[in-house]
C-alpha cells in the first residue's frame, strides 16, 4: 500500500534499515500477489512454483549447518533465518495438504472432500496469496544470513547448551503465560499458547534454536500483557518510553562487554517506528528486544586455553585421578632414586 511504501522510505531516510525492510516486505508480499494473479497461474505452474521453493528452502537450511555459530550476533542471526525458512515450509506444507490431488477447476475453487466426507473449498487466490507470502520469506531468510560471522564476544553454544537454553526459555514463558492466563483467559491468549505449544514441538524434534525465538516470543507477549494491565491511554505514551528507555540499557550494557544484539537492536528500531500509530505492537516489540538483548545470561562466555587450564574447576573423578597419577609418579621417582643408591654405590660405600 502506499501507506506502508511511505513509512519504508521514511524510515530508509533515517537509516532505520529494519524497519523499512519490514514495511517493504508487506508491500512486496501484495505487489507479488498481484503479479501472479495478473498472470493467472494456470495448476501446473503453482505447483512448479511451490515445488521450486521447497528445495531452495531445504538448500537454504542445509547452507545453515555449514554456518559456525560463536557470538550472540550468530545465533540471533542463526534463529531469524531458521523462523523465516519454518514459515516458508510451513506455507508450503499447508498448500501441500490442501491441494493434494485437488484440482483448480473454472470457478478457480480446489474441491475435494475432508475426511467427514463433507466438501471442502479452497480458492485460487488463496494459493498464490500463500506463494507470495513463501517465497518473500525465504527471501527474507537469504537477506539475514549477511549477518552471520559479526565481530563479538565468543560463547559456548554447543547442541545441549542451545537446548539447555531452550528448555529454560520455555520455563519462563510458561510461568508468565500462567499468570497472564488469571487476567484474560485462556480464549483470549490463544495465539502465545500456539508459540509455547511449538517451541516445546521443536524441543521434542532437537531443533533448540527454533525453540528458543518461539519460547522468547511467547514470554515477551505475556511480559506485555502483564506489565500494562492498569496503565490507562493517558499514561501509555510514557508507560512506552519507560519501556524503551530499559532497552537502551540493556543494549548499551551489552554493547560495553562486545556483545551486539543484532535481532534486539533491530526490534527497538521497528518499535519506534510503530510507536505513533501501532502502540500497542510497539510494545510487544519492546519486549522481543528486551528478551533477545539479554541472551548471554544462558552461554557460557568461552575461555581462550591458558584460561580454561588456569580457571578450570575440575570435578571429584578428575582430582581423583590426578592424584593417583601424581602419587603413582612419585612412587617411581622413588623406587628409580634407591636402585641407583643400590648399584652405583661409591667404593668406599663397600
């Protein structure tokens, strides 16, 4: 729209690259579906293109394992491209399972039957609004894997570390949704229920690294709702600004000690850009960056080798074995120090 064409522009004039990439992908999302409508698409051709997509998007993951993740920076990076790939799949599953064997008949409506027997519909448009939407995240995903291999403070983030993180996340989120729950309901919090219940699918699946951006966002949508329950619209603006102003620290503090959260940074960036007229997702997004600008509570800061030998705190079996080993050399150097004294005594020892 030329709304959202606007507010890209005006952003991209402020440097806010973010933000008016977020506003560029909306628009080009429509102008992508416009297109292809104008074509008009014939069965064949939407399945080509649905097929096509979904080996660049299995390319695309496997160019992922090739990536080694050993920053924040990295593994912010690493969770935005899988989420965008997930929800390109995603799409490509949803029109796989509706499609099937259907066919695209004159009315442009796939018919078939559901397994109540009873018919079932789905539009053309449906299909092609769904492609846009595939295809402009899997180009979104490409965009930020330019963000891996960023200079900053190095973290232990093996496989159980990142799952160890995810399990913890999950935790949190679950106790604040808990509490959001009293307030509203459960009805009402249906849409962060759906992120808790995948991020623990994708702990179930060893997929840590989606599980940890569904469990960030699902804490940071309850930390909304529970820490503006009583603010009224005359003290939002300022309710907002506090908010903000706990992002900058966290993100200034993070910046001190070498760590840049990328996906933090650029979070706040888009919240001040739907500060004005989206007040309320503005704040949502205040509380992603908050969440992902204090990522380093979970990894362990990794140790050069003089550091680890020095500073290394060994467990009982390791200090066990270390002194029976030290025990066993002197014994040795012992038994070594009286057979010399035995055969190499001085003649006027004999």
């Amino acid at each position: 729209s030329l709304k959202k064409k606007e507010s890209a522009l005006k952003a991209f004039n402020e440097k806010d690259y973010y933000s008016s990439a977020s506003f560029c992908f909306s628009n080009n999302i429509l102008l992508k579906n416009y297109y292809y409508k104008e074509k008009n698409l014939s069965e064949n051709k939407i399945k080509e293109l649905f097929n096509n997509l979904e080996n660049k998007s299995k390319e695309l993951n496997r160019k992922l394992d090739l990536n080694k993740i050993e920053t924040l920076s990295d593994l912010q990076a690493l969770m935005i491209v899988k989420e965008r790939i997930n929800e390109a799949q995603e799409e490509i599953k949803d029109f796989k399972d509706k499609y099937g064997s259907y066919s695209i008949n004159q009315s442009s409506l796939i018919k078939s039957n559901d397994s109540s027997g009873m018919e079932i519909k789905f539009s053309k448009e449906e299909q092609v609004y769904s492609l846009a939407y595939a295809e402009e995240r899997l180009f979104s995903a490409l965009s930020w894997m330019q963000f891996f291999s960023m200079p900053g403070k190095k973290f232990v983030m093996n496989p159980e570390q990142l799952q160890n993180s995810c399990l913890g996340k999950i935790s949190e989120a679950e106790e604040r949704y808990q509490y959001a729950e009293i307030y509203l309901g459960a009805f009402n919090l249906l849409d962060i229920k759906t992120k808790l219940d995948d991020a623990k699918k994708f702990s179930s699946n060893k997929e840590p690294v989606l599980c940890l951006i569904k469990s960030i966002q699902a804490k940071a949508e309850s930390s909304a709702i529970l820490s503006s329950i009583g603010i009224t619209e005359e003290n939002f603006a300022d309710f907002i600004n506090s908010k903000k102003k706990a992002v900058e620290r966290v993100i200034m503090e993070n910046s001190a000690e070498k760590i840049f959260p990328i996906m933090g940074y650029s979070y706040y960036q888009y919240a001040n850009a739907l500060q004005e007229e989206e007040k309320y997702t503005a704040l949502i997004y205040l509380e992603y960056a908050l969440e992902m600008s204090d990522l380093s509570l979970y990894f362990p800061e990794e140790k050069s080798f003089s550091e680890r030998v020095s500073g290394r705190l060994y467990s009982s079996s390791e200090l066990i074995f270390f002194a029976e080993g030290l025990l066993i050399g002197i014994l040795v150097t012992t038994l070594i120090f009286f057979i010399k004294r035995k055969w190499f005594k001085s003649p006027t020892d004999l």
